[in-house]
C-alpha cells in the first residue's frame, strides 16, 4: 500500500509517501508558505519514491487544529486528491501527530500546543503518545495554557512541544512551581512523516468503511476565525 500524508497546520510542512516499507518525507519549517511550497514538495517526494500521484491508495492528512489558512490548504487538497483517485482519506489531529513523534518514556507526558493568539493555544495533553494506544488527558481543542496544565500534579514530567509552549513558557513554569512537576520545552521540533503514516493505517484498519468517501474527513477548526467572528458581530448588529 502506497501512503500519502499531508500536514499543513503549523509552520512546519510535513509531506511523507510510505511505498514498499519504506518512508520517504519532507518536514521543514516553511513560515506557513505553504501555498506556494506544498505541491513542488508532494512531486519532489513521489519522484524520490519512484513512484505517480496515481499510484497512491491511501490519503492522511492533519486535520489541526492550528492554522486557518495551513489547514484549509491541506483538507481540500488531501480531499480533492482522494476525490480524483477514488482512495480513502483518513484525517488526523496535528497534536497526535507531533505528540506520536515524540520520544518519551512511560512516565512522562506529553503537552502538543500551537500558539493561537489571544492568549490561547490549540492543544492537547496526553499520557501515552504510542501510535497503537494513544491516550488524550485533553482532547485537541482551543484552550487557555492554564487550562492545558490542570491534569499536571506533583512529580510529573511533562514534554512541551510546539511554538505554544514556547510563548507560554512563563505560564508553564509558573504553573509547574506551584503544582510541583517538571517540564522540559523541545524547540523546533520536528514531525515524523514515517510515524504520521503508521497513525493513518493503524486509523484506517480500525474502520475501513468510515473512510471510504472523502467528504467524511474534514477540518477540525476548533474555534470561528477573526472573519467568521466579525461577520457575526456584524449580523447581529455590534459593529
């Protein structure tokens, strides 16, 4: 099975073709250029498989939260793809693909948050990031960091992972003084696309028949955009 991931919601674009056991994969900090970047990435990593766009039989792609404009770009290219090939599309959140990439052992936990502005993150905390058994302490969702920490107590250990955790590492550690854990902030951390693939196809094997159609996959947005918002203040007569 031929396997094509697609994760556009944070600065990092993540591109990886799993062909014949083997993962080819592209994961760079693009400054969420990725408009412009993404399809010469997704040719560059076919051409590197040695295999076409047509060859591919299964779609992942990271479904955010996070960006706006980074997610939208990868659901309806992922969507128009699996249209196109008639091939399942198997969305996942972003926080489980960078948590799933995270190296930890089994008494640490794992925070995933990208800054969201307004003084919040879209996060996720989990207690096992194991690509067969993951477990979320927090779903990911748009949350104040205060929030994202409540779970922690006394002799955690906590990885801290994204641009969120690197903005709000006053909070964190503030918030760690008082309830006693220890945390350790990975910067620029980088997603595995080999990983990203093992997540689709567990994902997929678990139901095969829930991903059959492409438009049951879509984008997990996590809040209204500054455009949706004005608009409703607009229409309810606020502004």
């Amino acid at each position: 099975m031929n396997i094509l991931t697609i994760d556009t919601a944070t600065d990092f674009e993540l591109i990886s073709v799993t062909s014949d056991g083997k993962t080819y994969e592209f994961a760079e900090n693009v400054k969420m250029s990725h408009s412009v970047t993404m399809f010469h990435s997704i040719k560059s990593i076919l051409d590197e498989a040695s295999i076409s766009i047509k060859d591919i039989s299964l779609i992942g792609v990271g479904v955010g939260p996070g960006s706006f404009t980074g997610v939208r770009i990868a659901v309806s290219t992922a969507r128009m793809i699996a249209q196109i090939l008639d091939i399942p599309l198997i969305g996942v959140t972003t926080q489980d693909i960078f948590a799933a990439s995270a190296h930890r052992d089994d008494r640490e936990k794992v925070l995933v948050a990208f800054d969201a502005k307004k003084s919040r993150v879209f996060g996720a905390l989990y207690s096992d990031t194991s690509v067969s058994s993951q477990k979320t302490l927090i779903d990911a969702g748009d949350y104040s960091m205060e929030f994202m920490l409540k779970p922690l107590t006394a002799g955690d250990k906590l990885i801290c992972i994204g641009d969120g955790c690197s903005r709000y590492r006053d909070v964190i550690a503030a918030v760690a003084d008082t309830a006693g854990f220890s945390f350790n902030i990975i910067e620029e951390f980088i997603p595995s696309g080999s990983i990203t693939s093992r997540l689709v196809l567990e994902k997929y094997n678990e139901a095969p028949d829930k991903y059959r159609f492409y438009n049951n996959t879509g984008p997990l947005y996590a809040r209204k955009s500054d455009a949706e918002v004005a608009l409703d203040e607009k229409n309810s007569g606020k502004v």
